[in-house]
C-alpha cells in the first residue's frame, strides 16, 4: 500500500496557528487506522511568498502539486500585505480551478457545547451537507466594461454554466443523498428572477433526478432556501447549489449552528485526477493572529474530511477512511462537551491546548 | 390639494384576502391623517385574468397606470394555471422594471409579541432597512445557450450593472442612512468572487459614500453578511445590495425576526415620474387560500410605508405621511402584543378579525 502523498500548505496569519494542531490529530488518526501518509509541506500562498517572490505560487506549482492525493490547506490572506483578489485568485481559487475541484463539501451540524443563535436546537436536530459547484458559475472573470468613466459606463458580468459542469456536481450531490438515511436533496435556484441560467439548472436538476429514483428531492428559491435555514434547519439533508448560492449557503448554514469558526471544507476532484483540498471554511483572521488563540476545531474536522475521502479511494480502505473520520469527529464533540475551549467559544485555553485535547480524546 | 391616486390589485390567492383588510386601515389612516386618496380597482394581475385573455395585463396597462401615484399590490401566482415566471414576468416584474421602481426598501423589525427563531433577542434590538436595486444586475433575460442539447451544451447569463443604475440606488440607501438615527450603512459584495461586476459595484461605493461624509458605512461580502443577519443582527442599519443580494438578504432578514410572512416592501420610482408599488414580501401562498386565514399584517404595514411616500410628494404634508405611517406600525404592535393572531403566529382569528382589530387600535 503506497502512502499518500499530502502537500501541506498552512498559508498566512491563523493558517499557520491552526496548521499544527490539525496536523497532529491527521497523523495521530491516520496512524491508528492503518492509513499512510507522507507529509511535505510548502511555504507558498502567503503573504511571505508574495513579499520575497511578488507573486503567490512558484511558476512550477501545477507540476509539483499535480502528483499529491490532496493538500492540506490553512487559510490565507494577508490584507495589509496583498490585496485579497490578488491572493485569493492567486491560490485557493486557482487550485479549486486547476485542479477541477469541482465538488465543495460543506457539513453543517449542530455540535455538543455549543451555543448557536437559534433558540430551542439540539446536537441531532441539524445535520445537512451543503454541495457546492466549486469551477464555474457566478464566480468568473468574464465581462468587462463600456462607456469606462462616463456617465454612460456599463459592466456586463457573465456567469457560465455547463452541461459538463452542471451535472457532475448534480450527480455527486444526488449520490451523497443516496448514501444518507433521509435520502433527501434540495436544488437551490432562482429561476423565478435569474431568467437564462436558473431555468436551465433547474432543467438539469429535472433529467438527472430521474437517475436516483430513491432520493427524494425538490427544489427552492435561493431566497426562501436562506429563510428556511433559519426557520427550519431540521428539513435540510443534501442541498446542492450554484458556485455563489453555495457560497452564500455554506456560510450561512455553520452560522445557524454557531459554528461558523469551526466548519470544515473538503473541495475534491472526485476523478482523482488531480489532489483534492481541504481546509477550515474561516480565513485567516489578520485581526487574532499571532497570539494563539485562534480555534483548530475547521481544521481538525478538515483533516477528518481529507481520510475519508482518501480511504475511499480506488485500492485504498474505506472502512477505515471512514473510522478515522468517525473517530475524528467524536474526539471534537467530546472537547466540545467537557474539555479546554478557545476563546471564541467562552474558554481561555490556546489553540494548542484544544488540539492536544482533541487528540487525546482520540 | 389632489387627492393620491392608487390603483389596487390584490392579485391571486391571498392576495385578495388581505387586500380588503390592507384597504381598510389605509383608508383610515389616510382619512385621520388628511391625506386624501382616490382608489380605483383592477382585475389585473391574476390567473383569472391570463384564463380569460391569455396574458396577465391588458395592451394598454402602462398607458392607464402610469397617471397613478402608487399601486397598492397584493400577491400574484397561481401555479396551477399559469407557470410562476409567467405571471411574475408578466406582471410584478414588468411593474418594476417598466416603471423604474429601482428603489426597493424592505425593513427588518423584531416585532412585540412574535417569537422570532434566534435566542435572546428583544423588540427593539433588531431594526433596520434592507435597500434592494429593482430593475438591473443579475436579474436578466440576456445570455443564451449554445450546443443546445448537446454534451457541450453551455449557457451564459449576463448580469448588467450601468453607473445610472448603480450610483442612484446608492445615494438613495446613503440618503436614507443619514435620515436615521445611527446613520450607518452596509454594502453587501461579492469581489473576491465575481470578478468583474462586485469590484465595480465596490467602486461606486466609495465614490458615492464620498459625498455622504456623515454616514459611517464598509462593505460585506454577501456569504459572511447572510452570517451576520443570524449571528449579529443588532449591528445593522441601513443594507444596500444589488437585485439577488437584495432579493435573498430581504428574505433572510425577516426570517431572522420570525416576520418572514409579516414583511412589506416598497418598490418606489423615487422620481414620481411612475407610480410606486406596494406589496407584501409574501406570495399568494395557494395552499392556504380560500379560507380566510391568512395574516394581513404584511399588506397592512405595506399601506404604512405607501402613506409614508405619499406625503413626502412636493407639495404634499410629510409630516402627516410620516405620522399615518407610525400610527399603522404602532397598531400592528399593538394587536401584535394583545390582539387576536392569526394561524401562522398560533393564534385562531380570521384575516378580516386582525384587520378589523388593527383598524380598533389605530
Ligand atoms: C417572486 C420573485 C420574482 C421576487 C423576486 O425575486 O424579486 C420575490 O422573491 C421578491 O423578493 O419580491
Ligand atoms: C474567500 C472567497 C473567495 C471564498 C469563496 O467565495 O469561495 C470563501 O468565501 C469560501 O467560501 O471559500
């Protein structure tokens, strides 16, 4: 059994903070369950990198990443540094991009310990997964502007939807559904205003349904879906969305729960073409950086993630995959429950307080 | 003094069971507070009217609304006749676009005596506008498919942002700030994303806010803003957005006060060249139609912001505008607090008696 193969890359402020405490429970984990991994860890998309470089990646980067299984990833973003177009294009959105990671995974629970905003929930009562398209969509460079500088000045903005682009991640969300107990699935959409694209997804939605006979699915405007999320999370099972609704979706939904600073992101190349990449769905908090006390929890969960996925690849162990996740996500609830806790949470324990607890609760 | 001239359409399904009730206070208030109106009924806008014609508004709809000062709108849609984006487009939308009614204005009130789905929050805690741009952006019929049907089939939706378009609704949100107490203003975005239309609209921004040194305002992008509705609502007070921004964040934020079936919305020409248009946020809801239960609280506290625009008219009395407005909201709280409630809020009464009731209390 060939190890796999994990380029780390922590990226900038709490990044590099959170970085070493998922790392800990990643091998920890791993280990325990019979998963090899070999680490390499990079010093690239970050402000360092920019600063010595003026740029965000080396030219070399495709080539020296395209052979790994995934890429942990911390967060980045150095503001007073690099404008955050220019580091975000610059890296995560490039390898999201490049690397065809075309499916964002999104989980949204309700965790033990922790006080959400919304009055009356248990740990049980929200327990969705929002999928994302994560290449194309909303999220383009397309378009330009006319008239510049006047007072007749136009922007035209295009978002690019493909038959190609549109069904995998249709089909990925509806084989995620089948896998879970409520077999359920919502398709966000907005066809009611956005009048060429939304039709057309909603089309799509219709012809690969018809492929999952047992998942039960329907479909909602993104502006009621949003309500619905704070009015009745207990409905949602699988939703899948657009590039920019599953932005809007995906940090709405860890906010309903309160665990916006804790949620994991896998954004995989299911193809296995190309690695995969995990990281925490918070950025890299310039304003709490340096001191700390940053929470690891996104990072930890994303680790989780990142076994899963790996296990199941073609060869690999499943089952295992699977346990170390399980067992991941167990040791979290169970220092979320009784253990040391960061400050946003109402604790004083540091960062690497909460990650050896985590791994000791392993 | 010319008495306003209103036309009324309650539209479809509950539609035409709260208008009644909308009209009722309307008259009242308008009648208390010297402001006088002349209403004049159509049966537009509805699935009665596509049956009988085969569109949802006669040939010549522009030409008679046009000398209207407002249209006071119920709900239209009734799927099971005519498909949703038909009548939308067919009325409401055209309404909006043809009319120029750019300036959509929906506030956000915890309201007394509504239990609201976030945890710890009292009325008063939460209040503020959500300004929506109405008649451009990423609500367009431009783009089109190419390889239609084919594996290669792809689609391109344009959004269309002109400075014209842009830069009004700013001023007028910035207007609106400065009229407000805590004077601030939120810029919903999306640059680091959508790579051409949100750096423009960020632009204009700044440029706009220039002239409205008084206003404190910065910018949010949507994902972590729809995050901030649920997590710190207090903090917000005036919210500025493009039309899908507006349009999902005018929905969140009445789900987020458990108002989401009580809301009302200005969509206002603020020029007075075209008559504005006052409407619930609420649709027709078929499901519940024909039984007479339906809260009017939304068509109500609509008539209160069409008296509020009203008396602003030059040569009009604002002040008695501004003060039918409050006398309304104030009735709402009141029956809100002690008053028969509808269904939806767990109480037994009839739309006609909430009606009835807030008309007692005004
Ligand atoms: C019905 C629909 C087209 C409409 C919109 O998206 O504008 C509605 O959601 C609204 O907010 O008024
Ligand atoms: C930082 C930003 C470009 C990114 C996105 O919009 O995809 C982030 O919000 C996310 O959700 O991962």
């Amino acid at each position: 059994n060939r190890p796999f193969r994990i380029a780390v890359l922590p990226g900038d402020g709490i990044g590099t903070e959170v970085m070493p405490e998922g790392l800990r429970v990643l091998k920890l984990a791993a280990a325990r369950h019979g998963l090899p991994l070999e680490l390499q860890a990079f010093d690239w998309a970050c402000a360092d990198h920019w600063l010595r470089h003026g740029r965000m990646l080396p030219e070399d980067w495709f080539e020296t990443l395209r052979g790994f299984d995934a890429i942990y990833f911390g967060a980045v973003g150095w503001p007073a540094v690099v404008p955050d177009h220019v580091s975000l294009w610059g890296s995560l959105l490039k390898f999201r991009r490049d690397f065809d990671q075309y499916a964002n995974l999104r989980p949204v629970r309700l965790l033990p310990g922790v006080r959400g905003p919304l009055a009356g929930k248990q740990p049980g009562d929200i327990d969705f997964l929002v999928v994302r398209e994560n290449t194309e969509g909303e999220y383009s460079s397309v378009g330009g502007r006319m008239f510049e500088g006047s007072e007749r000045e136009l922007v035209l903005q295009e978002a690019v939807f493909t038959r190609h682009g549109v069904d995998r991640i249709l089909r990925h969300a509806f084989r995620l559904a089948q896998q879970r107990p409520r077999k359920r699935l919502t398709a966000a959409t907005k066809s009611n205003g956005i009048a060429i694209s939304m039709p057309y997804w909603d089309e799509r939605v219709e012809a690969i349904a018809a492929e999952f006979p047992d998942v039960q699915w329907d479909r909602q405007h993104v502006d009621i879906l949003a309500a619905r999320f704070v009015l009745q999370p207990e409905r949602f099972d699988v939703v899948v969305a657009s590039n920019l609704f599953g932005d809007i979706l995906s940090d709405l939904g860890p906010a309903c729960t309160g665990t916006l600073g804790m949620a994991p992101s896998a954004n995989l190349n299911p193809d296995r073409r190309y690695p995969s990449l995990f990281e925490p769905v918070h950025g890299s908090a310039p304003d709490i950086a340096g001191q700390g006390i940053a929470n690891p929890i996104a990072q930890i969960w994303s680790a989780a993630l990142m076994l899963d996925f790996l296990g199941q690849a073609p060869g690999a162990d499943a089952a295992a995959g699977r346990a170390a996740h399980d067992a991941i996500v167990a040791a979290i609830e169970q220092v979320l429950r009784t253990g040391p806790r960061t400050r946003d949470l109402g604790g004083h324990a540091s960062t690497r307080e909460v990650g050896e607890a985590i791994a000791a609760a392993l």
